[in-house]
C-alpha cells in the first residue's frame, strides 16, 4: 500500500528491490547470506541456474501440511508431471512421472483432504483425467485445427464411476473442468475427457484468457482487437468436443422400432376407402389419420423416459382398473394415488436409473417402479436409493413439495434397459 518513506515522503505501493542506481539487480551474495538464499554457489554457476527462486519464510506448517500439499499438485499439475515437465519435491517425496501413478492411488493422499469441501472430488475426477492421458488402448483420441488457437487434441476415456466432465489443459496445467457449453451430459455414458491445444501461439491466446486464479477462459481479458477472436476459438472448440463426445460416449437411442402397440392406430396398405370429413392421405402409404379421439391413448417407446399416460393418469384417480394400480394394491398400499408431472427416467447404466418427478402434492411418498409392456406392466425392485429408503422394492420415506421437483437415482435388483413407469402413493 502507498506509505511514507524514513524522510517523510508519500511513496506508491509499487515497489523495486535492487540497487538506487538504474534499477541495477544486486551481484554477488554477502558472506552472511544463509545458503539456501543464492541461485549459485558463485559466479561460474550463474549460466547453469537462472530462474526465479519463491521461499517462504514463516511457513504454517498446518496438519498434514505434505499430504494436503501433494493432493493439490496432482490435481492441478498432473499433465505437465506426466509429460516429465514438471518435478516437485516435498521433503523426502518426489513427484514425478516415475510416481505419479502410486500417489494417486495412495489413500492417505486421499485421506487428507476429507471433509474439505469439494476437495475430495476435485481429486477423484482428476485422477480420472490423468488416466485418460496415461491410458493406452481404451482411449479415444481425436485431433482437429481450429482456426484461432490451431491444433487441438481431445482423450475420452469411457467407463464406471467417471465424472462425465471435460477437463481443458494448458501447457499441462488443469485450467477448467467446468467450460461453458460442456457442463452438462444428461444422455451420455460415463465418461472423462481430456482437451490439450498443442500449438505455441493458441496456448498463448488461451493464457491470456485466463484470470488471475487461472480457472477459466473469459475472452473480455483481451485487448479489444482480440475479444471477438477469442470468443470464436472457445466457442468453435466446445462445439467440436461435444460433437466427438456425441460420436463416441452419447447412449444410442434407436430411431425407428417396429411396434405392435401402434397397429391399431396405421391401417395396412389396402384398398382406399371413402373420403371422410377430416382424413388426410400419406402420399407414402394408404395411412389412415382420423380427426375423431382413439380408443387407447398413444404410446411412447423410448429407452430412457417415458411419461404417465392419460389412460393411467385417470385409472389412479378413480382407483380402478389398470394393471399398475393392481400391482401396486398387490404390493400392500391402499390406492391413494397421486398424480406426476414430467416424469424422467434416464439410464446410467444396465442397473441404475436417474428418476426426476414433480409431484402436485405436499407429503410424504413412496414410488412403485413398473416395466411398461403392451399388455401388463411387471413391477421393478429398488434394491438402493439416493433419496429415501428401500423395503420390499418400493422407494418410500420420500418427502415431496407440491410443484417442487425431485431427482434420485435408485438401483435395480437385475439388469433393465427398457421403458420404464413409476405409481406414486401417498403415506
């Protein structure tokens, strides 16, 4: 900060270290100087050790000072170590390309940073991005020149239990993980990613996007003349992950399924018949569309949602009939149904399912898991629950807001890709 001076004069709060004269650094070492001071031993040594050296004086050495200091160079600095660019030494620990692999798995490394908000998984999803650049043949590699920063490269590694997260490196050093337009993968496999430019002056350009805490790019840092530029190469660069993303880690959805449910509704191809008041023709087939309400409602297939269907809709309000509100009073509830909005089922894997609602009630509920068939519906048994409990493969003990909605991801007894329906009772 701005001060006086031992005469009395107001001084900047920029200051220079070094001799009055031209700002002239200061040569030699006084004899007195602790050792560890000097950047060479004496003045034959200077060509060999230029650089800068940061020292720390009055460190608080907190609890597990070294583990915590560990846990924070691997998930930060892991590509620039992996490349070999980068050694660290933490007294008697080394952390290098030669150790990187048994650090990360070192569980009092991992230990140290429990109960530290977010750190845990911070590391966990780093050390998913370091075996994306350390794995060999399960890695998918794509390359493409972008037109502002030249050369790109993207490593999407696919499996179990990964964050589903795109992490940008520069130069080695993990910037984000959390880059707009590649934040959210609802309808993609578990995956992690990696994205490297590897050209002098695009890593230019994205350095001087980043912030002072180097954890994003934002174009508005540059010079006016650059900003528009900026923008450009960010934008061009999440548009060409999310698109190898889609190629090779999206969950295939079959676009056309031949139904019998749906024959009802499609006529075969036969002779025409009269022209009625609100029939139009597919030029492709003799398919008759009628104006008048069908008898059952349209069926939705798909392998990863399926909303409640009118028919079922007006079975729970009165409480009769359909083969979902049977099972449900065949697994001992009284039919105190409720009604659902939005329900969303989506896959994660042959197990597990991530199931968000929006109940129009206030309360407690318990959620009864069906297979939705043509002609039955099997009901589903919940083993596990992010949300709630479990007991004879019903999710209960769900406390539901009116209008509020609700996410949980529960696990299946067995494996189950089909469509899927959900009962909600109230208790």
């Amino acid at each position: 900060m701005s001060h006086e001076d031992e005469e009395g004069r107001t001084r900047q709060n920029i200051g220079y270290w070094g001799l009055r004269e031209n700002c002239m650094p200061v040569e030699g070492a006084p004899s007195n100087v602790s050792v560890w001071v000097p950047r060479a031993k004496n003045a034959a040594e200077m060509p060999k050790c230029l650089g800068t050296a940061l020292h720390i004086v009055g460190f608080h050495a907190v609890k597990n000072w070294e583990q915590l200091l560990t846990a924070s160079i691997l998930e930060n600095f892991f590509g620039a170590i992996w490349k070999g660019a980068l050694v660290v030494e933490i007294n008697a620990r080394t952390i290098s390309k030669e150790t990187i692999h048994d650090l990360f798995e070192d569980e009092s490394v991992r230990a140290s940073l429990e109960g530290a908000k977010g750190q845990s998984e911070g590391f966990d999803n780093a050390k998913s991005y370091f075996a994306t650049l350390a794995s060999a043949e399960e890695v998918l590699v794509e390359d493409s020149e972008n037109r502002e920063i030249g050369n790109c490269q993207i490593r999407i590694l696919l499996g179990d239990q990964l964050p589903k997260r795109v992490a940008i490196l520069r130069n080695g050093m993990l910037i984000t993980d959390q880059m707009d337009r590649l934040k959210r993968f609802p309808d993609f496999k578990e995956f992690a990613a990696v994205i490297e430019c590897h050209n002098k002056k695009g890593n230019e350009l994205l350095r001087d996007m980043e912030p002072p805490r180097h954890n994003d790019f934002e174009p508005d840092r540059l010079s006016p003349e650059n900003i528009e530029r900026g923008r450009r190469a960010l934008i061009e660069l999440a548009r060409w992950a999310r698109e190898m993303l889609k190629r090779h880690a999206r969950d295939p959805v079959s676009e056309i399924s031949d139904v019998r449910e749906l024959a009802d509704y499609f006529a075969d191809d036969g002779e025409e018949t009269g022209g009625q008041k609100g029939e139009e023709v597919n030029p492709i087939g003799k398919i008759e569309i009628r104006a008048q309400p069908m008898k059952r409602p349209p069926v939705t297939v798909r392998t990863d949602e399926e909303d409640e269907d009118e028919k079922q809709r007006g079975a729970q309000k009165s409480g009769k009939g359909t083969k979902s509100s049977k099972a449900a009073k065949s697994a001992g509830k009284s039919s105190n149904h409720i009604h659902l909005n939005n329900f969303r089922s989506v896959t994660i894997n042959e197990k597990r399912r991530r199931i968000a609602i929006t109940p129009d009630v206030s309360g407690n509920i318990e959620l009864v898991l069906y297979e939705a068939g043509a002609d039955t519906d099997r009901r589903l048994n919940v083993v596990k629950t992010s949300v709630g409990s479990v007991r004879s493969g019903i999710v209960r003990n769900l406390r539901a807001r009116r209008g509020s909605r609700m996410t949980l991801e529960v696990e299946l007894d067995a494996k189950f890709l089909g469509a899927m329906k959900v009962a909600a009772n109230a208790i």
